[in-house]
C-alpha cells in the first residue's frame, strides 16, 4: 500500500513565481493531489549560494509537511538544494528520494566563463548573481560531490535533455547550447547530458532546459518532437519514489 508524500518541486537558479514557473506540470500535481499527496512549490533565494538556498527553502517545506516522507523534486539548480537538504540538513530522514532534471551534477562549463563572456544569459548573471554561480563551476561542484555523497537510504533520478543548437527557442540559448557542444557535447543549452546524469534511472529525453521542467518557449514543432511531453517521465519516477517510500 502506498503512502501519502510530500512532494517538493525546488525550481532552479533565477527562478520566480513557482506556480508560473512550473505551469507545465499542472495535471501531474493535480494528479497527485488526487491520490493524496500534499505537493509543494515553494520559493527560495534566486542566485544565492546552494547552501543558503537548500537552508531556506527546507525550512518551508519542513514547517507544512507534518510527519510525511518527503520526495525532492528539483530542477537545474534546485536539484542541488535536494541533494544537500537529503546528505546534510535531514537528520530526522524524513527525505526518500531525489529526482533531478537538467541538475549540474558535475558543474557547468558555461559558470566558468560568466565573468568574462559575452552575451545576454551572462550579462544577467553578472548582474543579478549572489554566490550561486561560483558554486556552478566544475570544481566547485568537484568539492560538493565529495562532502556530499547520495544517502544509501535514498531513491536517486534524473531526467536530462538534448537538443541541437539550432533547436533553441531564442537567440541566446541557442547560443549557449553551440558553445556547449564544441566544449561538452549533447546539452539542454545550458547543462551537457554528462553533468546532469545521476541516480539510478537516468532518462535522456529530447528537450531544452526549460522543458524538462514543463515549460516550452517556442511553437510546437512536429519534426524537432517539440514539446517535449514533460509529466508521464517524471510521473514514472514519482510513482517509483513513492513506492520506495512505502518500502522504507
């Protein structure tokens, strides 16, 4: 028999307005609502290094979530919220999965280059950045993976995108994706395939950055497969967390 969750979606850097930002996935919360899930799209810091962000936003979900288990959901950055909340503020582990989706496991070739590149995505995070982009680098990350390993107690997930440059939505994305595949290799735009996978399923899906998380900024598209069809691969791993939950 399965048990009712708490079902966490942590959104990425630079992310505001959690009910617009996840507008994607309305039919999966409904969903899961219905079956009895208490689903949770709170907000934390936007460009804050990872540890104030994961502090503030599990304090949010801790305060409403009462006794359930609770399954992280993150995107982009938010994934790394889930993994320090899981390894280092969960004590009680009350937490029983960790689903990622375009998460910089293993940094971002593109936090490297911020002070010095050019074009609009960089600009913006020069701009409005509080300490989250250094924690972005490879070797910033490098440091995070070794004090923060997965829990053997935790389900661990990811659902990662590809799609070529000349799929993007808009100029500067397309941009960033061309720079990735001459440094990286197949990438959402923003994060490479080889980053984001972690856990046991990794599902690689044809999609860019926004996607992953329900959100697609361009015409639907026959030929590129666009949109992609966010909420039956996430729907399949939420259904595995909370099975896994039942288990524990």
């Amino acid at each position: 028999m399965s048990r009712s969750c708490a079902i966490a979606f942590l959104h990425g850097y630079l992310g505001v307005l959690p009910r617009l930002y996840w507008s994607g996935l309305r039919r999966l919360h409904a969903d899961l609502r219905a079956r009895g899930h208490l689903v949770l799209m709170p907000q934390t810091y936007l460009t804050r290094p990872v540890e104030d962000r994961a502090e503030h936003v599990w304090r949010r979900v801790r305060s409403v979530s009462g006794g359930m288990p609770v399954i992280l959901v993150g995107h982009s950055m938010g994934g790394l919220d889930a993994r320090r909340i899981a390894s280092h503020l969960d004590p009680e582990q009350r937490v029983t999965a960790v689903i990622t989706m375009g998460t910089p496991h293993r940094g971002s070739a593109l936090a490297e280059q911020v002070p010095t590149a050019k074009g609009f995505m960089a600009w913006v995070m020069r701009t409005f950045d509080r300490g989250g982009t250094a924690d972005l680098t490879p070797a910033r990350m490098a440091l995070f993976n070794a004090v923060t390993p997965n829990r053997p107690d935790i389900f661990y997930a990811s659902v990662n995108g590809a799609r070529p440059s000349g799929e993007m939505p808009f100029r500067a994305l397309a941009q960033t994706a061309a720079d990735l595949e001459r440094l990286r290799g197949p990438n959402d735009g923003l994060i490479d395939l080889a980053s984001a996978a972690w856990g046991d399923p990794v599902i690689a899906v044809r999609a860019d950055h926004y996607e992953l998380a329900g959100l697609s900024l361009a015409r639907a598209d026959p030929a590129s497969a666009r949109p992609y069809d966010a909420p039956p691969n996430l729907r399949r791993l939420v259904d595995r967390a909370v099975s896994y939950a039942a288990s524990v």
